[in-house]
C-alpha cells in the first residue's frame, strides 16, 4: 500500500510538472501568434550610473504593438504584459555591451540599451538584429511626436 502511495505521488509530481512545461509554451505561443516579438531582457529603475554587476536583469519577450511595446516575463503564467512601453514616451539614452557579470546574466549576443521612460530610468538588452528593429520602430512614429534615438 505504502508503495502505491509512493508511485501515485510520484506520478502526480511528474504530471504536475509536465502541465506546467506546456502551460509554459503555450503562453509563449500565444503571445507570439499575433507576430513582432522578440527576445528582450529589461531592467527597471536603473541609477544613473552604469551597473555592471548583473542584478535587477529579468528575461522577457516583447512584442509590437501598435504605438507600444507590451513586454512579458518569460518565466510567468500571467497572461497580461508586465510592462508597457510607450513609442512616445521612449527615448534612447545610450547604448553599449554588457560588462562583468552582465555578461553572464545577458544571452550571448546582447547589446544593452538604456532608455529613460516617463521619468523612469530603465535598460533593454537584445540581440543586434532586435535591436534595428527596435530603433527602426522608433523612427517610424507618426508625423509630429517626438523620437530621440541616441
């Protein structure tokens, strides 16, 4: 009997995390199926100062939409974006490599930007091709807002 309990329990932990898995997946899917999205670490409330250390760093997905960016936590089941950005309301303050152990923290490939949004100091990583189309989206606001691409 106590061996009966055992594999139930056992298989229920397995089942338990194989939900979770495809949970996992299928939110990714389905805030990819309406396209425009990469892949986008962010750091929120950065100081003023360059932070190399790597803390405060959260991988995420962003996606296009419209006049906004709706970025999501990669490691979350919520199904609504954790941030909103804004296209007015963005503007490129620097850009540079990760450094230390940002490295670490950041996918290989990253280019790190720092962005100041609605007061808010905050740093977006992303691959280089990201990264041009992040600036291109910038570029193409409508006629009379402002873009400030450094």
């Amino acid at each position: 009997m106590e061996m009966f309990l055992a594999l139930l329990v056992s298989a229920l932990v397995v089942a338990l995390v194989v939900i979770g898995l495809f949970v996992f997946g299928l939110r990714r899917r389905l805030i990819q199926r309406s396209g425009g999205t990469f892949d986008c670490s962010l750091r929120w409330n950065v100081p003023e100062e360059t932070d190399t250390s790597g803390k405060g760093w959260v991988y995420g997905v962003a996606r296009y939409s419209g006049d906004r960016i709706a970025w999501f936590r990669v490691f979350s089941y919520a199904p609504r974006p954790r941030r909103v950005l804004e296209r007015a309301a963005i503007e490129v303050l620097h850009r540079r490599l990760p450094e230390g152990e940002e490295e670490l923290a950041l996918l290989s490939d990253s280019v790190v930007l720092g962005c100041l949004h609605r007061d808010t100091r905050l740093e977006l990583a992303m691959s280089e091709d990201a990264l041009t189309g992040f600036l291109a989206w910038l570029e193409a606001a409508p006629p009379g807002q402002r873009v400030n691409v450094a």
